[in-house]
C-alpha cells in the first residue's frame, strides 16, 4: 500500500513525546512509512509549551508537530465562557494551519470536537481508544459524552481497540465500524531488550506501566505478601493521589519508578511473570492493554484481570477475577514450562506489530477518498 503523499492530521489525546508512547504516534509513523504526509496535532498545554523552550520535541523531520494554543488553567471551568472562547481561538489557528487544504483526520478523543467542527476534512475517523472515564473525571463526563456524540455523527468511520468499545460505537449510530486492537514494534522491542534488567535470586513478577487509579493496587498488594519468594518489580509513575504506601512497607516489592522508553525492554524482559492488574469494571473491559503485545515479545507468561476480550487469547494469558485467584494465577504461571507457549506469544506480538495496525488506518483512509469506497472489517488478531 502506498497513500501517495496524501496527508493525514493527527488529533492526539497526549503530546509526541508523551512519556508512555502510545498508539497514535505510532500509527503516525506506520502512515507515514506508508507514504502519507503526516501532521501531529498536540492537545493544549501550558506545560508542554514551556517545556517546549527548554527541550524541543523528537519527531523525525518528516512529521509535522502542530502545538495548539495553550490552555488555561482549570479555573476556566467555572466560567464557561471561557474554554469556549480558547476553542474558537484553536479552531482559528487550526484553519490557519490548515491554509485551505482539506486533509484525512484521525481523531483520538472527544474533546477535539469543538474545535474540528465545521473545519472541512477529506474524511473524519474516530480512533475510540478508551472509556470515557479515562479521558475526563466525574464532573466533565456528560460534557465529554455530548462531545463524543457530535464526532460519530462526523466522522466517516470509526476504529475502536476492544468490542465493548465497538459496541458502543455502534448503538450511537457510528459508520463503519472496526475493531482495531493495539500493538507493537516488535522488532524494536525485541532488538532493545536483548540485555535484559540484571536479577537477583528470585523470580521477578514484574508490571510495567503507570500506576494509575485504573490500578488495582490492593490486588498488588495480596499477590507480593503471599508470595514473599518472588520479586514484585512495579516500574512506572506513581499519579499523584495514588497511595502506593502499602506496597512500599513490602520488603519484596520494588517500585522503580519512570523508566525512559528505550530502556522499557529491558524491564520487561527480565519479568519471569507479567502483570495486567487492573481494576475489573467497564475501563477495563473496554482498554485493550498495549502492554500485553509488549509482554509477548520475550515470550513471557502473562497474569490479567478481565480486559477486553482477552479470553480470545486462551492458553497463552491466565485471567484471573479476584485476589485469590490472581495469586494462584502467578503461582501457575511461575511453574510453566512450556516452550511452545513461549514460541506461541512471540509469533502474536510478532504478527500484531504497528506496521500492520497502520496498513488497515491507511486503507481506511484509501477508501474514504473513493466515492462508495467499502472498508474492509478488521478484527483482533
């Protein structure tokens, strides 16, 4: 497949170079492998723009970063005139950026809504990535929900990473509809984990992401005391409000805190055992873990709580509900000896690589162009 130098606009939910990379910026450079001209849109941060003065972004020279106006601060909440005004302001400096052209958007949040609409587009697709809870807290949801409404009423097709999320999609009204999952560059993990972390006499039981409130932190907590022989190794941010004190009084547990991106390979590979311990509910079922592809490219045995539709996978997960079941779960998972598991979760993450997930954005977005244009479903591998 080859998109000709079509150009295609990024509206993203977290900077390029957001600390945990994610499914954006890697669909972006899958598309522009694939020859688009490609345009990054960053969410509004006054953060990120003063950080930008210290420290330029690290996108190749080939991708566009368009930075939107910075937001103001969360006061503009109490007077609503206000953020309505920033996004008129964004909608201007977009057609700005825009100079005319009408390019392919891929938008992955609602909150982009007020400022696309009425912006002419080739075509719109929605890139539905989570649950609604994860993008906005409590008192915004509603809003965030109205906003979401008004972009499948636009957008020509949609990709959602799990069937719950489809579903929903779906019962809205949404086109073309297709269940997309997430990935991994497999080659580039592989490659960067080749040394792995260095180990000491136990068994590592390791969870590689932020501890975030999606978190089941108690569940973490239940698994390290009763298996006191193993090494818990939590590597990722602590959000602040998350109270980890109780895994920190664990004398097995080792919260390692922000690892680089080039360096997470390495963690993950010295993991005997790897953890998805979410909190089991609709966040959950509706996120598609890009960790589990990570996980798989070492081979390495995976413990979740239910996540999307991860029964899909069989023998090669152990999903567990609850923390006793989650315990035994790892306890299994430590005594597996089974290579060809090992050979089995290699050849999936390994066939579910970015380069794949980019082939069906772009094709997608070939057929959006063409008048009557079918897209072919595309489900989880």
């Amino acid at each position: 497949m080859n998109l000709d130098g079509r150009e295609v606009w990024f509206f993203a939910t977290v900077p390029w170079d957001f600390a945990l990379l994610g499914r954006t910026r890697y669909l972006a450079l899958g598309l522009r492998d694939l020859g688009a001209r490609v345009v990054f849109v960053e969410p509004p941060s006054l953060k990120k723009s003063l950080a930008r003065l210290r420290r330029p972004h690290d996108a190749p020279s080939d991708i566009r970063i368009v930075p939107m106006p910075p937001s103001v601060p969360k006061i503009s909440d109490r007077l609503p005139i206000v953020p309505r005004l920033h996004d008129a302001a964004q909608q201007l400096w977009l057609r700005a950026c825009l100079a005319g052209r009408a390019p392919a958007a891929v938008v992955s949040t609602p909150r982009w809504v007020p400022v696309i609409e009425n912006v002419p587009f080739s075509g719109v697709i929605y890139d539905c990535l989570d649950d609604l809870k994860v993008h906005a807290e409590p008192a915004r949801l509603e809003r965030f929900a109205a906003w979401e409404r008004r972009l499948v009423q636009r957008a020509d097709a949609s990709f959602a990473v799990s069937p719950v999320l489809a579903h929903g999609l779906e019962t809205q009204g949404a086109r073309r509809v297709q269940v997309l999952g997430n990935g991994v560059c497999f080659d580039e993990f592989r490659r960067r984990g080749e040394t792995p972390d260095p180990k000491g006499p136990k068994r590592r039981v390791g969870y590689l992401g932020a501890l975030y409130e999606w978190v089941d932190i108690a569940l973490l907590e239940h698994a390290a005391h009763a298996l006191p022989d193993c090494e818990f190794a939590l590597v990722g941010p602590v959000r602040r409000g998350v109270d980890v004190s109780g895994l920190e009084r664990l004398p097995n547990v080792r919260l390692g805190g922000y690892r680089p991106y080039p360096e997470v390979p390495r963690a993950m590979a010295s993991f005997d055992v790897a953890l998805i311990p979410f909190q089991e509910g609709d966040v959950a079922r509706a996120s598609d873990p890009i960790k589990i592809y990570e996980y798989f490219c070492f081979g390495t045995p995976v413990v979740t709580t239910p996540v999307s539709d991860v029964e899909r996978l069989g023998e090669l997960v152990r999903v567990a509900s609850g923390s006793a079941a989650f315990t035994a779960a790892i306890r299994a998972a430590l005594d597996e000896n089974r290579p060809d598991l090992r050979e089995k979760r290699i050849a999936y993450a390994r066939a579910n690589d970015w380069s794949e997930r980019a082939k069906a954005v772009g094709g997608t977005i070939c057929a959006l162009g063409e008048p009557g244009g079918a897209v072919a479903g595309t489900a989880l591998q």
